[in-house]
C-alpha cells in the first residue's frame, strides 16, 4: 500500500524567503525551505498554496522572469494551488474575531491563508511569521498546526 504523501501549506512568506534567501530568516528555516522544495520536485511531498501566493511573491506587475517562475512551479504536479471561495472567507472572518476577542491582531491576509490550510486538509501550515506561530500556540488560530519550516531528518552533506 502507498505511504501517503505528506501535504505542507506554505504560507507567501516561505516562498519569498526560499526564492529570496532572506538575510531576516533563520538558516534552519531556510535550509527546511529548500530541502522541502527539493523534496516536492522529487514527488516526495506536496506543497499547497492559496492563490493569493502569486501576488504577494510575485507582485502585480508584468514580470516575465516571475511569470516563468510561477508558471515552472503551478506546472508541478506535487504543487497545488488552492483558489480562495466563500467559505475562506468566513472562516477567516471568524478567526479574526476570535483574535480580537482574545487582544490578539490577526491581518486578512493571514487568516486567509490558514483558513485555505484549513480547508485544503494540510498536515501542517508552514510559516516564517513569528505572530503566526505565537497565535496558533495561544489556541486562538483553527484546526491546523501553524509552525516555522523545520526538517524531518537532518540532511548531511557529501
């Protein structure tokens, strides 16, 4: 029998971190980032996004080089893009008053993309936003585990 592929929500900070070596993000995260990467273009590991990944990474503008790039990744078939409906929406809003009731900010944008982890059934949604990680331990997020990228095993390097 098939070992179940695990499945990651990546949240638009993972991917600007990974495709831009962020100086602010710890090395351990951005060495998870890419072994995870790594592991989706092998088939070993799904990674979903909302739809809403492609303008915070890639902006608005016309941009050829960041069109291929989007197009190279959506063309992977152990990378899902989830579109954001209705019931995101809600459910986002729902988190945002439960936030507000506990004196905790919580921003549209990110309670967009935990209701759409939510909603795409993740194992875990990965982010490198210290708020989000804190709000998800203080119990006021949803169902889904939020936490930093982190690796399964260590990886040696030959």
């Amino acid at each position: 029998m098939p070992i179940r592929k695990r499945r990651l929500y990546w949240d638009s900070n993972c991917f600007i971190a990974l495709f831009n070596a962020e100086p602010t993000t710890p090395r351990p995260q951005l060495d998870a980032l890419q072994a995870t990467f790594e592991e989706m273009l092998g088939g070993q590991v799904k990674i979903v996004a909302s739809d809403l990944y492609r303008v915070e990474v890639f902006g608005q503008r016309n941009d050829p080089k960041a069109n291929a790039i989007a197009e190279q990744l959506e063309a992977c078939p152990d990378f899902e893009m989830l579109p954001l409906r209705t019931q995101a929406h809600q459910i986002a809003g729902e988190m945002r008053v439960r936030c507000r009731e506990a004196k905790r900010k919580l921003h549209s944008v990110d309670a967009l993309h935990i209701a759409a982890a939510m909603l795409a059934k993740v194992d875990e949604m990965w982010t490198t936003e210290p708020k989000l990680v804190s709000r998800y331990e203080e119990g006021v997020l949803g169902s889904v585990k939020v936490c930093f990228p982190y690796l399964k095993q260590m990886r040696i390097p030959f």
